[in-house]
C-alpha cells in the first residue's frame, strides 16, 4: 500500500541526504548557520519565518560565501554579490532548500 510523504517527512528525509553531503551545514547559533562544503566557507542569518527581505521571499536574509578570501555570493537583503561560480550555486540551492520559505526546524 502506497501512502503519502508529508512536507515535514520530506524535508527531514531530504535533510538527512543533504546532511550527509554538508556534514558541516547544520551548525547553527542563535539564527546564523556556519560552514563549509566544496572549500568554500558559508555564513547566513536565518529568522524562525518568511520575510519579504529574504532571500525569494524566505527565511535568509543574510547570506556571504567566500573561498581564499574572495567573495563568491553576498546577500544582505538584496544580492550585493551573486553566486560566482557553479559550487556557490549549489551551496546556495542547498541551503534555502533546507531554510527555504517553506522548511521547518
């Protein structure tokens, strides 16, 4: 018998995949979430709901990737920087996945 996956079991299912490719993704203190994936270093402020300053509408409304000390993507309620390369691309695609709009805790 066939049953439904659930958003929340999605996202944890999901979760746990994305978790194991950024093993250092789900560092997070107080709204900011720290770290790393592919060499590049990631920060980003990520608040309980969506916000209209947020990333398409989401939960991230700050966001910096840098990599030997340059700057590869920068959000602060806007795009300062967009993604530079195809990695920052992922890393961003990852995490507003994980802190979209739509994602839970």
């Amino acid at each position: 018998m066939n049953q439904a996956i659930g958003r929340n079991q999605l996202t944890s299912v999901l979760g746990g995949w994305v978790a194991s490719l950024f093993p250092r993704l789900f560092r997070r203190r107080a709204g900011w979430v720290r770290g790393s994936s592919c060499g590049y270093e990631y920060c980003c402020k990520v608040y309980d709901k969506p916000s209209k300053v947020g990333i398409d509408g989401g939960r991230i409304s700050k966001l910096e990737i840098k990599k030997d000390g340059l700057w590869y993507a920068r959000y602060d309620r806007g795009w300062d920087i967009k993604p530079r390369s195809l990695d920052a691309q992922d890393i961003v695609t990852t995490l507003l996945f994980v802190y979209g709009s739509w994602a839970s805790e």
